[in-house]
C-alpha cells in the first residue's frame, strides 16, 4: 500500500508515542492524573475504561486540543506538548473524534481529499483518492458522490477513518470508532484497522468498548478517575479486568 505508507524522511524509534506524568484540568477540576502511556511502533494500543473517566480528554491533549498543566508528550522521539493541532497533524498523528465529524454538505469524494491537508505538503490540487483505501473501504467507491451527511453511522465511520489515512499518518487515534455501529459493520472496520497495521507499519491508539475489537490490540490500559490504573498484554486480559472496565 505504497500510496498510505509513511514519510520516510521522518526518524523511526521504537515507540511512537510516549505520554509522561500528563495532568490536566478543566478549570479547577483535575480530569487526567499523573497518566503515562507508551504505544510502540507498528502496534495497536487499546485504551478502556468506563464513560467518563478521562479517555477522551487524553485523546484531545494527544493531538493538542486540550493544554495539560503539567507533563509532556513525545512523538516520534520529538516533544510536541507545545505544538498546535495542526502541526501535530502534518507531523503524523492522524484524528477520528468521537462522533466522527464527516462534513454532511460535502461530497464523500471531497470529504476524502480534505484529509490530503494533513500531509506535511498538504494538497496540491489534482490528487486522487489511492485504490487502497477502497481496497479497505469498498463501499466508500460507490458513494463518492453522495453527501457525507447521506451515508449511514458505519459508512460514515469508515469515511472518517480514510480521510485520516489520506493524511498518511504515523499514528492513527480513534475515539469509539464502532459505537452506535451494526455488529456486521464492526467487524469490517476492526479488519481494516488491522490491514492497515499490517500494510502501513503504523501505530493505532484506540479507545473502544467493543470486547471483540478491544482483543485486537496488542496492548491495553485501563483508565478510573483519571488515571491509568491496569496495563499489560490484551492476551493477558483477564475476566475480572473486563469486568472492571468494560462491563455496562
């Protein structure tokens, strides 16, 4: 998938992102403690935990749209927790928020090629969209021109997730990517998502409730009040921890 494969000229170390003692407040309410995380290159990194324990506002100071009071984030062996959004961006760390944030009023096909922004060039005026991410989303070729606001939850979130590829990132963060999404379409993102590890090299930060998708990662952290309290081998993920964090 040579079209999605990442810039070469960037410098390889062994983890992609490094998360050090991050704490971060709203207002005077401490939401993230003394969180540290590491996701390796090439590897999918699950964090879980139930609703409102901070997941999200950790994936929001990750790509800069929350300010931590305290700790620093490290990027490709670079320090970024200064850095704007979009120049954590065009350095490779693809977003899918929560909710996915397709623009309804605009083609599939032009939904696609904004994501070509995030590309350390940006875009250039006659790109096209590469085969291989119809290769991973087939259903995406059929809709290129529908308006995004058309298509179902789980075309949308597979819209999402490509137009983060077309970014051609290092690291891709996903927010509950199969939440509010039919079992059938579940599974056909969770084998993308697993493609594209396979083919690109890159690193997957994911944030899911889904068990069967969470099992797919190599590593997981769980999160309560804040924190990260529980890490270790998804092979290793045992009943009582599930219970713990991911039971409703």
């Amino acid at each position: 998938m040579q079209v999605l494969s990442v810039d070469p000229q960037l410098p390889k170390t062994d983890l992609m992102l490094q998360v050090r003692n991050l704490n971060v407040y709203y207002g005077e309410s401490h939401i993230l403690r003394n969180v540290d995380l590491s996701i390796p290159s090439g590897q999918m990194v699950c964090l879980i935990g139930r609703n409102g324990v901070g997941k999200t506002t950790l994936l929001k100071t990750i790509m800069g749209l929350l300010k931590p009071r305290t700790g620093e984030i490290i990027f490709n062996d670079l320090p970024i927790t200064k850095l704007p959004t979009d120049r954590r961006a065009r350095m490779g760390i693809g977003y899918v928020p929560q909710g996915r944030e397709v623009i309804p009023r605009v083609t599939v096909k032009e939904n696609l090629l904004l994501g070509i922004e995030a590309r350390p060039e940006g875009r250039k005026g006659n790109e096209e969209i590469p085969e291989e991410i119809f290769d991973l989303f087939p259903v995406l070729k059929t809709m290129l021109s529908r308006m995004g606001g058309d298509l179902s939850g789980g075309q949308q979130q597979q819209l999402a997730i490509a137009r983060a590829l077309m970014g051609k990132p290092r690291l891709l963060v996903l927010d509950e990517p199969t939440e509010g999404i039919q079992p059938s379409i579940i599974l056909e993102i969770e084998a993308a998502v697993k493609r594209i590890i396979e083919a690109t090299g890159i690193s997957v930060l994911l944030v899911e409730q889904h068990l069967h998708f969470v099992r797919q990662a190599d590593r997981y952290y769980a999160m309560q009040k804040g924190g990260i309290v529980a890490s270790g081998s998804t092979d290793q993920l045992s009943q009582q921890v599930i219970q713990r964090f991911l039971a409703v």
